[in-house]
C-alpha cells in the first residue's frame, strides 16, 4: 500500500510518501515540503498548503493520507495555524477520497524507533534506516512526514487481521495509541 | 458591497449574507447553516463544511468573507474542530479570489450593539432590527455570522477614509479590535 505523511505546518508542511509491502519493507516514493511566507496572508497560506497537498495526492495517489494529530497545550499561539493546516490537508483528501488517518506523535515515533519519548533525531535516522537512505530526510518535517506514513502503513490493524500487536515496535505503538486515547478522554485536544 | 459572514462550527457552521450601502443601511440576502453529522469522520465532515461554503460564495457572490476569529482557550477540545472549520472556510474564499477578514466575537458584539460584552440574544435581537426582520434569526449561529458580516461592512475604514470613529458603536469598535490585538500579543491565539 502507498501512504502519505503530512506533518501540518503553515511555515513548513512536511510530505512524505512511502510504499509498504506487507513483508514491512517500506520504501522511498518521495518528500518534501509546502512553505507558505509568513507576510503572506492567513487564508493565502492557507489555500498554498492545500494546492500542495492536492497536488501530491493527485501526482502519487496514496491509499490513505497520514496526518499528524495535533495537541493543543499552552503554546496555543502557534498550534492554532497548525490545526487549520491539519484540517485543511485533511479536505483535500477527502475531496479525493483518499482515507484520511491521524496518529499522534507518540505513536509515530513508537512505531519508527519502538520508543514513544524517543527524541526527534532518532526519528529521523530511523526513517533513513528503514527507507535504506544514506542520509537523514531533510528537513525534519519531511522527515516526520515520513515516519508518520510508516507508522500508519505499520499500524497493527493493517498487519494482523486480528488487530495482535506482533513486534516490540507494534506493541509500543499500541500502547501509545492506548494511552493517548485515554488523554484524549481526559480532555486533551485531538484535533 | 455585499458581506458574507462565516460563525465556523463543525456540527453547526453558521452562514449569512448581507448588502450593505454607503448610508449604513444594511439588507439580508441569506442566512443558514452547514451542518454535519458527529458520526461522521473528521475529514468528511470539514470537506462537507467546505462545499457548503464554497456553494454560497459562488452562489452569493460576495465581495468579502468575514470569519469569527477562533481564540484558544481552556475548551481547547472543542475549539480545534471550530479552528479547523475556519482555516477551511478561509480557503475556500482564498480559492475564489474572495477577500478574507476575521472578526473577533467582542468586536462583532460591539459593532452590533455598541458593547462588546452584550449577551447573545441582545446581538440576535439587534442583527434583526437592523435587518429589519420581524424575528430573530435562527439558530443563533446564522444570527452570529450575520451580525460577523454587519460588522465587517461597518468596520471603520471601510466606512472612512481615515479609518476614524465615527458613531458611538464604531468607536466600541475600534476600541475591542484594539485590546482583542493587544491580548494577541500577550500569548492568546487568534487563528
């Protein structure tokens, strides 16, 4: 299956896409980024990482988009552009018909290095590793864009009809999506 | 010139058109709302507030979209589908070439009812006296994104040259944009 990662961003919007043959072996399609200038108007930068968006799913027509759920903690300021360009990559997607999945970070970095608190330079020589790169995606949010692509092609209900967590990494990823899930229930901010 | 307003929401997204002439006379052409189910995904339901509001605009043809400026605050859970709703919404008139403002909810009841702390069904109350509508608007999110479209006709540069005060609801105006910019600088989220 062919998945694509969007890492939500209005300076930066990282994409990646990936091919996964259900052996795990994942392997590079390609990644990159949407900038948007911050003179540029909100509702500019807006339509800009849409336009991308639809035109990276046009161009390598994923099975599902990956897209990074985001948190709203204190630092409300900057997440609120974050959000809006979540949902906005979300739409273009569903305008396709393209399955739209959201993983927290968590369960990304779970799923890519077998750790849920793993920092974020280990997530990136991770990707490199398991796409057979010689060196790190740059810049990191392509890199994420990427990891969120493998985590959502590597979630254990695409692997096992039964939903059985079979790897260290899978079983790390389950309990992160298990955990955010409470948070979620706690009150935290899903998007 | 002709105003659509925009009160997002993502069970219920408030819409409203008015014409406004130079005199401050102001006319309705429509009002309603974009409702989406809550059992529905995420992704379908932004995309469904996208079409919704993407038919009025072609069909209204308004000069402008104004926007409810979403802020962040303790209920950050429910507020990132209404950030969500926004972005999609600001793209929508990005796409059509339309101008976009937001418009924050003190600044909207100021310019309606001359105070920016008015309770709600005072701002409902007044968007139909100035409509000249024998009722209320309802639900009170069409009432909202008309009274959003008022005070983006009304605002005080569209209205002088020199973007001065004029009557005592402009001056409430300008007052409540002002202090709405100054907590913007002091770490809230304007979207």
């Amino acid at each position: 299956m062919r998945v694509m990662g969007v890492d939500p961003g209005l300076t930066r919007c990282g994409l990646g896409v990936v091919d996964a043959a259900s052996s795990r072996a994942v392997s590079l399609v390609a990644f990159g980024t949407a900038t948007t200038p911050e003179t540029e108007s909100l509702d500019r930068r807006l339509l800009r990482v849409a336009e991308v968006v639809g035109e990276w799913i046009d161009r390598y027509a994923p099975d599902a988009v990956a897209v990074e759920r985001v948190f709203a903690r204190r630092d409300v300021g900057t997440v609120s552009g974050t959000m809006q360009a979540s949902g906005v990559a979300m739409v273009e997607a569903a305008r396709r018909g393209v399955d739209v999945a959201l993983h927290t970070p968590t369960e990304v970095k779970a799923a890519v290095t077998g750790s849920g608190t793993a920092p974020k330079d280990q997530v990136g020589r991770m990707v490199a590793r398991l796409l057979r790169l010689a060196e790190t995606p740059r810049p990191p949010d392509a890199a994420d864009a990427l990891a969120l692509a493998i985590c959502h092609a590597w979630r254990p209900a695409a692997l096992s009809p039964r939903g059985q967590a079979a790897t260290p990494a899978q079983k790390a990823w389950v309990e992160a999506s298990r955990a955010a899930a409470k948070r979620g229930r706690r009150g935290w901010a899903p998007v």
